[in-house]
C-alpha cells in the first residue's frame, strides 16, 4: 500500500504532462532558431554544426522552463490524451494534404526556396555568379520576386528566422513536410494555453476549433511564417503564465519567457507590433517591483529576455534582408519610434509608481471599460457601412497591387477598382473562419475580464494574454496590411487573432456553464456552435491540395538543363517564377534578360548575352513560356508543362474551392 501511495507521488499527473507537451514546441523552435542564427551569421548553417549547437541550446530552455514548474494545468488523463488526438491527426491530415509551392508565385515559394539554398549552403547572400555570363552587364538582371540583387549578390526578402525551421526539415528529407508538423506544433502550443487559463476540459474543444479553421488548414500546409510566429508567441504566453505561478515567480522563466517573445521578430518582422503589450507589461512588473509586490521581481528578467530576443530579430533583418527592411521603412521606422516610446513610458511609470499608486481610479472604470469592449466590436462589425478603405497607388509596388486587385475582381465578377482594399470588412473575414458565436463569446468574455481586471487587478494571469490579443487583434483589423483576396489575406489572422478569439470563446462558454442549468447541455451546445461554423466554412477547400506536382515538374526541367549551362530567361512571368528556381534547386547559374516593351526581351541582346556565355565557356540556354519566345535561339523543347491547381482568390465571400494552374517552360540550347 505505501509503494503504491509513492509510485503515484512519483507518477507526473496529466496536468503535468500536458503543461511540459504545450511547451516543447516553443522551446524546440526557440532554441533551433537562437543557434542557427549564430551559425548563419558564420556562414556555417549546415546540419552536423546545427545539430552539435541547436541540441544543448533547446535542452538548455527545457531545463530554465521545467525547473520548479508547478502544478499550473489541472486536466485529466482523457482530456490530454484527446489533445494530442487533435495534434496528431491534424498533423497527419495536413501532411496528407500538403502543398507543393516551390515556383515562386507568392511568399510561399519565395520562403522554400529561401530554405532550400539555406540547406544545400549554409550561408547569405546568394552568389549571383555573373562570371558564368561573361561578366556583369546591365542587360542582365539577377534578382527576382522575393529576392533582391544588391552588390552582385541575390539576398532573400524575408526574416531568416522560417527558413531556419523549413531547411532542417529539408535536410531530412521533408522539406514541404516541415509546416504540417509545425502545425501540430501549433496546436499543441494552442491547448496548453488554454488549458491553463481556461481549465482542462476546454483544451480539447479549443484546439480542434483551432485546427478546422481555413486559415490554420491553409498555412500548416506550405511554408507560411505565420504557423512559426504563432508557436513562439503563444508559447511565451504559457511560460509566462507559468513564471508569474506559484507561490514564489521564476525569475529565470521569466527571462525565458520575454526570450521567446522576442524571436517572434526573428520569425515576422510584425512581431515588434505583436510583442508591444509584453513591453508595456514588463515595465508594470517592474513598477510593481518597487512597490514590493512579488509579480514584480519577473519585470526585469522579462524586459532583459525581451530586448535580447528581437535585439537578435532586428539584428538578423539587418545583416540578411536588409532590402527588406528597406522596403518595409515607411512602417517600420514608426513602429521603432512606438517601441521606444513605450520603453520610455514604462520606466517612467516605473520611477513614479509609489506616486501613481495612490491615485484613485474613476469607480465606474471597470464598467466603462467592459462596454467599451463591446463598442469596439460592435464598431468593427458596422464598418463596411460607414467606411470604404481605398489606397491611391503611389509606389511602382502599390500600382502592381493595385492591377493585380482589378484581375482579381474581374474574375469575381466585380466592378474594377484597384483602390480597393477591402480592410473594413476585416471583422466580417473572421466570422468566415471562426463563425460568429465564436466572436460574441470572444467579446463577452474580454468584457468581462476587462471589468475584473480593472476593479481588481484579477485574474492577473490574464492580464498579458489579453493585452496581446486585444492589441493584436484590433491592430490587425484596422489595417491587415494585405492584399485582400482570400484565402491568402486569411493568413494575417493566425499568429494571434484565430488563436486569441478561440481562447477567449471557451473562457467565456465556461463562465457561461458556470451561471446555467443544466450545466452540460450549455456546454454541449456551445462545443458544438464552436466546432460547426468553421468547419463548414473549410469544407471546401480542406481535401483538396494546391500545387501538386511542383516537386515533380522542376525535377524534371533540371534534369533536362544541360552540364555547365548559363540560363537566360527572356519571358517576365517565367523570370519572376523560376530565376532563383533555377539557380537553387537544378544548382545552375541563371538571370533574367531585362525587357523594354512588351513581356519578352529583345533579340538583339538575347544574341549578345549568348555569345558573352559561350566566350565564358559556358553553354547558353534560354527559357521562356512559350516556343515562339525561345525559338529564335535554337530548337524549341518544352521542359514543364505543369497542369495542376492553385488558391481561389475571392474578394467579398469564403474560398470554397480552387482554380486552375498551368505552368508552360520552354528551353533553347543556344
């Protein structure tokens, strides 16, 4: 009898386990993307290296979060084991499903191959290997969608922090594998949260609410960043949560904490605007500090975790994609200025905290600020009638946008206005992908968590979770920053808004069961209007791939591309979609020939830049879209003729289906 009594004092219980399983996916990633930085800023990212370094560092974050971790999740064994039900065949479901986006169409191709150079190289930037064209020339142009030419080098757009994650899976063999496991991941990292904030039986329906919605369907699928972002940014959630639990706060797993926040802007540059409210709290923690309230010894740690994790983001974006930051300048200089500005609000709200202190609050504050929730809801829902969003092209870039948008609504049978954008109806996109019951139980439970937290500072534990989401999400439907066509401005919602309304929903169903009779069909009936709408909604789309065949189709061109050649591509739509293509995966020097007039380039130079090879002493090939393009080169032979399908792009209803793909290549050897 008292060995028994010892092996269950012994035996972790299933709050336990699922507490540790929630936070492994946040530390895994965590950890990989902290080594792999500092060996891709030595040029030296390759797997036995990342192996020898990313190990100890991610067993060094298990041991920071899990020492002296409490009992900070009551569950029971079923409702964990239906967890990881939820994670596993939503990880099963998406692999089945995957995409295959490695030509360069939209981000996704530009973030595969992003990875692909990064698995077979190790380093940045790219060579753009003008010596295999004879020279440089300025008919010659390297760069492509996604990739800047800068100083005879090619530097990939986006934040290197994705690429980290999808190169290792390539190094095993799964590249296109990589987001479905990462969208496990996610929905692991989704349940802990709400199990700890919301209680145990809530983890299951939560996270399968989570995985049937389009938006996480369709970025577990490909190489997103958004599925990565969300990991991280949920993940410093639970660990903080679990730092300010107990009786005595970890300060240790508070600097781990602000850690991972902060290498959300390794992952998306967004992640300084998603990581804000975390600024702002930090600096109340260390008022509090002063004050000899006991949360208050994690504010430094947190703020010191913090400030290193997206010191390291923005010093990647500046070493690897400084064009991008560039690019970005108009938004992010701003967004800089707020950061700073916070930081400066909170140290002096630090300073004068005994002060502050003793001011009395309005007595009808709490009550204020739940109806405000409420108003502000009510005012997202009502905006596309009273607002228009439009934008005056002003940019080479935003007159692009601004054609692509007029295609778009000509296909959907719309008036052309490339002014357009659709943004006041960013409330009505959610209630497409998470349903309406799951925005009015969202919006009851941030009123009344508002209301308490305002009349007495409890939950605290709530206070940074709906800090985060709050903020995120009203930022986010204000201004979604992307073009509208969907599903792909659905992807805009993942990080925080899908994760942080489902969470909210169920801590508002179970106060809800908590003040009805009978308690279980309230519960019932409420899984079930958190379950259908989004599942109905996804329907269309969920058992169908897009892009099959990609892996296949460049395969086969490589094969077909002759040793030691040079390829010039002399067709915009094929230079835009297979430039780094071709120089990454088939490992062959290639560029653009620039255009003047129409789509293709002229004769005259083709010939000119052909004799230039041939004189490096290399092979010259031409590619093009079409045989007419490249007959003039030498005899025409098609080396992809890719039938297969791709995203619907619908502008004022859900996706419920796809469209049509083909993908026409022809080659000449000169």
């Amino acid at each position: 009898m008292g060995s028994d009594r010892l092996d269950q004092a012994r035996r972790p219980s299933a709050g336990r386990v699922l507490a540790v399983v929630s936070l492994l996916p946040a530390l895994v990633v965590a950890g990989w993307l902290a080594a792999g930085l500092a060996l891709l800023l030595l040029g030296h990212y390759r797997p036995l290296p990342a192996l020898a370094l990313g190990l100890p560092v991610v067993a060094l974050l298990c041991a920071v979060a899990l020492r002296g971790l409490g009992e900070v999740v009551e569950a029971t064994a079923r409702q964990v084991v239906a967890v990881v039900a939820v994670a596993a065949g939503s990880t099963v479901f998406n692999l089945v499903m995957h995409a295959e986006q490695l030509i360069v169409r939209r981000d996704p191709g530009t973030y595969a191959q992003y990875a692909i150079w990064l698995a077979g190289h190790g380093s940045l930037p790219i060579p753009a290997q003008a010596e295999a064209f004879g020279g440089r020339d300025p008919w010659l142009i390297f760069e492509s969608v996604g990739f800047y030419g800068v100083d005879g080098s090619v530097v990939p757009q986006f934040m290197p922090g994705p690429p980290l994650l999808f190169a290792a899976g390539a190094w095993l063999g799964g590249l296109l594998l990589t987001p479905p496991v990462l969208g496990g991941f996610a929905v692991l990292t989704v349940a802990g949260v709400t199990a700890r904030l919301a209680g145990g039986r809530w983890a299951a329906p939560a996270a399968l609410a989570f995985a049937v919605s389009l938006p996480i369907l369709y970025t577990s699928r490909t190489t997103f960043s958004e599925i990565p972002s969300l990991i991280l940014l949920f993940g410093g959630i639970a660990l903080l949560h679990d730092a300010l639990s107990g009786p005595v706060p970890r300060r240790a797993a508070g600097a781990l904490a602000g850690l991972v926040f902060g290498l959300a802007v390794l992952v998306r540059i967004d992640g300084l605007r998603d990581v804000l409210p975390v600024l702002a709290f930090a600096g109340l923690l260390v008022a509090m500090r002063r004050l000899g309230r006991p949360p208050g010894v994690i504010g430094p740690p947190l703020l010191a975790g913090l400030l290193a994790g997206a010191g390291l983001g923005l010093f990647a974006a500046y070493e690897l994609a400084r064009p991008y930051l560039t690019y970005l300048s108009r938004s992010i200089e701003p967004l800089l200025l707020i950061c700073a500005a916070v930081v400066l609000l909170a140290l002096t709200g630090a300073a004068l905290a005994p002060w502050l202190a003793r001011i009395r609050l309005p007595r009808r504050l709490p009550e204020i600020g739940a109806v405000l929730v409420v108003l502000a809801v009510a005012a997202l829902a009502a905006r596309p009638w009273f607002q228009t969003v439009r934008r005056t092209p002003t940019t080479p870039e935003d007159r692009l946008n601004s054609m692509f948008i007029e295609q778009v609504q000509r296909a959907n049978g719309l008036a052309a206005d490339g002014t357009r954008l659709y943004f006041e109806q960013s409330l009505h996109w959610v209630s497409w992908y998470v349903g309406v019951p799951v925005i009015v139980l969202a919006t009851l439970a941030a009123a009344v968590l508002v209301r308490r937290l305002l009349r007495d500072g409890r939950p605290f534990a709530w206070l940074p979770p709906l800090a985060i989401i709050g903020f995120t999400t009203a930022t986010t439907l204000l201004r979604p920053e992307i073009t509208p066509d969907h599903p792909w401005a659905s992807r805009r919602l993942v990080p925080v808004v899908i994760p942080g309304l489902i969470l909210l929903a169920v801590w508002g169903l179970g106060w809800l069961r908590d003040r009805a009779h009978p308690r279980r069909w309230v519960a019932a009936v409420g899984v079930v209007l958190l379950l259908v709408p989004p599942a109905v909604t996804s329907i269309g789309t969920a058992f169908t791939p897009i892009e099959r065949g990609e892996r296949a189709a460049v395969e086969a061109m490589c094969e077909r591309i002759p040793a030691g050649a040079s390829v010039l591509i002399v067709e915009r739509v094929t230079a835009e979609r297979l430039t780094q293509v071709v120089r990454g995966m088939c490992g062959v020097p290639s560029a653009q020939v620039r255009r003047v007039v129409d789509d293709t380039a002229p004769d005259a130079e083709v010939h000119r830049l052909i004799r230039r090879v041939r004189a490096a002493g290399r092979v010259p090939v031409v590619l093009g879209a079409e045989a007419g393009q490249v007959s003039a080169y030498g005899p025409p032979r098609q080396v992809m003729g890719l039938v297969t399908r791709q995203d619907e792009r619908s502008l004022t209803s859900s996706p419920d289906g796809t469209w049509s793909l083909r993908v026409d290549v022809w080659m000449a050897v000169a």
